[in-house]
C-alpha cells in the first residue's frame, strides 16, 4: 500500500492540528491517521492536550487551523447539520459517564436510539435492556437512577449507552480512571470486545498502560501537543523512544517536563 | 490605571454580555422552533414552573394584597376616599405587583434551580454527551425551558391577580368594614382588559427572561461545584435586574399607547 492510499483508505486523517487558550499552545501540529477498524490508544501525562484531541474531532471544540477528515469528509468548520450527521457515526464513553441523572439507566442506553434514529419507546426499552445484557448488566438495572450506580456500574451503563447505536467510531476517555485494577479489567475487556464485536475504529485517551495494552493495536504518544512516538502495541516496550520509555516506566527524570497548570 | 479606560473597558464588558446573550437566545429559539420538539421535556419543565410554583407565589401574592387594602385605606382615609381602596388593590395586583413579584419569586424558584441543573451538566460533561448524541442542547434543554417560562408565567399571573385580589377582600370585609357585594363591585367598576392583559404580557416576558438567565449562565458554567454556585447566584440577580428593567419598559410601551 503506498502512502497515498494510507492516507484515503484512513477512518479518520488528521493532519497540521492546532489549538491554543490565549497563550497555552495546547495542540501544535497533531498528524494522525487511524485506519479503519483499528484501536489507538493515545498516551501522555495530564494536560498534554488528549482530551482537547477528542473534543476537536468531536466538533465540540474548534481548532484553531489543521484538517479532520472522517471517511474523507472534512469535518472542521461543518455546520450544525452536517455535524449531527457526522455524530450518528460516533459513540463516547466519557471520563466521568456523563449519565442525564434526570433519567433512568435504560433511558440513557437508549437515548441515541430514541433521539437520532427515532425509534418508539417499547423498542428502544428492548434494545437497551439487550445492550445492558452486552455490557454484563441484568435488566433490574434499567430503571435505577444513574445516582443510585457505583462508579464501575456507571461506565457501563455509559459503554452501553455509546455502543447501543452501533458506531462506526468509539471514543473512550480515561475509561479506567477511579476504578479499582479489577474493575478497571472488567471495562477493559467490555472495550476490546465491543469495539471487535462493532468492527468500529477506536480512539482511547489514558494514561493507565494496562489499558492501553489491552485495547490497543497501536499506540501514540503525545506530549506538549505533538505526537512523540506512534506504533503497534507490541512494539512499545522497546521503541528507544526516551518519551515513551519515561512515561512507560513512571519515572520522574526524563525529557518530560511537568506542567503546572491544567490545559 | 487610566480611569477612563476602567469605565470604557466596563462598558465594552457590558456591551460583549449583551450581544452573548443575544446570540444564545436568538439561537436557542431558532434552533428551538426548527424542531425536534421533546414534548416530554416541555411537559415537565411546564409541571416544574406552572404547577411546583403556585404555592410560593399564592403565598405572596395572597400577603401582597392584604397589606396593599391596609396601606391604600391608611393612606385614602386621610381625605375621605376609603371606597377607592378595591380599586387600587385590583389595578395595583394586575398591572404591577402580580407580574413582578411573580416573577421575581419564580426568578429565585426555578431560575436558580434551571442554572444548577444545566450547570452541573456542564461540568460533568453532560451537555457534551449530548452533542455525541446527536442532539442538539439548545433543542433538548434551552428551548423546553425558554417555552416553558413564557407560557407558565401568565397562568401563575393570573392565578396571582385572583388570590391577591382575594387577600385584599379578606381584610377589606373583616377589618375595614366593607360590604362584601360593595367590595367586589367596585373591583370590578374600573377594571379593564388591558390592565389585565398587560400584566399577562409582562408575565410572558418575564418567565422568559428568567428562563432564560437560568440557561444562559448555567450553559456558561465553569469549573466544578465553585462555578456553578457562582452561575447559580448570577442567574437570580441578572434576572431579577432584568425583570426590573423589562417591567418600566413593557409599562411605557403600554402606557404610551
């Protein structure tokens, strides 16, 4: 495959991304391809400027200048049409969840079935109650308050809520952030297995390595806004990248500096 | 510093707040009445303001008529016109005091709960999810709001102007010595439509103001729990300040007709 098909045959292409907060250079210069059906796993330490990656492919930010092509479509600068088009490909499972605490687990399971594809309440109820089953929840779960779920409970709920349109692309952010290490293997595992079982193009921001390694076909690392080192999952533990070998083995002397202040 | 440049930046500040919550409002009825409408969501923020509100403003506007028949018959006994008091009770409560402390208590009531709620979806990225969804915020949240306000607040009105009008009655027979058929006739005698209609007019516009500020500043909300109490008290005071200055000018617009 030369280069040029790489690059049209990529899911999502993003290419010269920039984006700042007044002075803060948050993302200065991001390249990146993720072929279709292909896991990345994007590390770096915090405020390196992951979430801000997600949030401009996203369209809930805009950059600053740079080009984000899903399926060859340019999304920057799409309007609030074109862009609610776009989003039906996308499915997310937030940090925190993210769960409308106005309204029942099933209810949000099934939002994007009731909202965008408009199914009729006794279907979407079906179909979420199947997606709880998918992510190892019972059906007496469904009319709990998400308030009522512990946190382990809640990413479920919110892993099943961002596969139950079945996407062409999942977002995961943090997804075992404040979770014990079983838990946290436990929403591993329901990751790699839906995004296998969708056949979707994954992209996970963490900084939790055993995650990493667990979801990832390949991994990218940045830092200060610009991807260091990219390559498949295997090859991480001897990539003579100093960044990566840093991050990697949690040490505090290295070429990364820390930042203070939050993005 | 330069003082002058203080008062031009405050302006400047002052204008740009303006011309946001211009957009956002322009906005959120544009996108709002493009439709799709959530009937579920309009229904319940309509229960929430309309029907979760009435023993609040019952309360105040019951209290509010009995001390406005104390005050006028004080002060109209002083040159022998005690019989205007039912007059001035009903035209006070219509006209002024219903609308405006209607909306002033449904300001505290459902403007600060409004900026809460969306606040802390805000922060917990709620509003976010929504947009991966999508669904559109302004169509799902502001609007059902914004409609919600504009429709519930000339009914709670309305149901103000009567009990106030009854709390005026209330103490115009027990304690000043009316004759219940009197009282009312005279309630009656002077009343217009448009004294009524114009305080239902300002009703409307005040429940959207308020609905409004709610979503505006709860929709602006940064940082954690700290910036949502902040958005909170902003949504009560800036509604509460626009509601005042709405009220003088929605009178000169129906006074000068």
């Amino acid at each position: 495959m030369t280069l040029q098909d790489a690059a049209t045959s990529a899911k999502i292409r993003i290419r010269d991304l920039h984006k700042s907060f007044g002075e803060k250079q948050v993302l200065a210069g991001i390249d990146l391809d993720v072929a279709e059906g292909e896991s990345l796993v994007v590390i770096g330490g915090s405020g390196t400027g992951k979430s801000v990656l997600l949030k401009c492919i996203l369209g809930i930010m805009q950059p600053d200048r740079g080009s984000i092509q899903i399926d060859g479509q340019e999304v920057t600068g799409l309007g609030r049409r074109g862009r609610e088009q776009v989003m039906q490909k996308f499915g997310m499972l937030f940090q925190g969840a993210a769960l409308f605490d106005s309204l029942p687990v099933w209810e949000n399971v099934a939002f994007g079935l009731l909202q965008a594809k408009k199914l009729g309440r006794t279907e979407a109820r079906a179909r979420a109650v199947e997606t709880l089953a998918r992510v190892g929840l019972g059906p007496d779960v469904a009319d709990l308050s998400p308030a009522e779920l512990s946190g382990g409970m809640q990413k479920r709920v919110g892993l099943g809520r961002a596969i139950a349109t079945q996407p062409e692309i999942l977002f995961f952010d943090e997804p075992t952030t404040g979770l014990d290490p079983i838990m946290a293997d436990v929403i591993n595992e329901l990751i790699a297995r839906s995004v296998r079982q969708l056949g979707a193009t994954a992209i996970s921001i963490t900084h939790d390595l055993a995650s990493a390694r667990k979801i990832a076909d390949r991994i990218a690392m940045l830092y200060r806004g610009k991807i260091v080192w990219q390559g498949p999952v295997g090859q991480i533990d001897d990539s003579g990248n100093p960044y990566v070998d840093q991050f990697i083995h949690g040490r505090a002397e290295g070429p990364i500096q820390l930042d203070v202040r939050a993005a | 510093m330069n003082p002058l440049a203080v008062i031009g930046r405050l302006f400047l500040g002052f204008l740009q707040a303006i011309g946001d919550l211009t957009l956002f409002a322009g906005r959120a009825v544009a996108q709002g009445v493009s439709g799709p409408w959530y009937p579920r969501t309009i229904v319940r923020q309509m229960i929430d303001i309309g029907y979760y509100s009435l023993p609040v403003v019952g309360l105040t506007a019951i209290f509010t008529g009995m001390v406005l028949a104390l005050q006028s018959h004080t002060g109209f006994s002083r040159f022998e016109a005690q019989s205007a008091v039912a007059t001035i009770v009903v035209l006070s409560m219509t006209r002024e005091l219903g609308p405006v402390l209607a909306g002033l208590m449904v300001a505290g009531r459902v403007g600060a709960s409004m900026a809460a709620e969306i606040g802390t979806m805000r922060v917990t990225e709620q509003i976010d999810a929504l947009t991966t969804l999508s669904t559109d915020p302004f169509k799902y949240l502001v609007w059902p709001r914004l409609l919600a306000g504009l429709l519930m607040l000339p009914l709670l009105v309305l149901v103000a102007d009567v009990i106030g009008v009854f709390g005026g009655y209330l103490v115009g027979i027990y304690k000043l010595g009316f004759g219940p058929e009197e009282y009312i006739r005279r309630t009656w005698e002077f009343l217009e439509v448009q004294d009524v209609v114009s305080g239902l007019v300002k009703a409307a516009v005040f429940g959207f103001l308020v609905a409004l500020m709610g979503c505006y500043q709860g929709y602006h909300s940064r940082g954690g729990a700290q910036g949502v109490g902040a958005a909170t008290t902003k949504a009560v005071v800036s509604a509460s300040i626009l509601i005042l200055t709405a009220n003088y000018v929605v009178t000169e617009i129906f006074f000068s007709r």
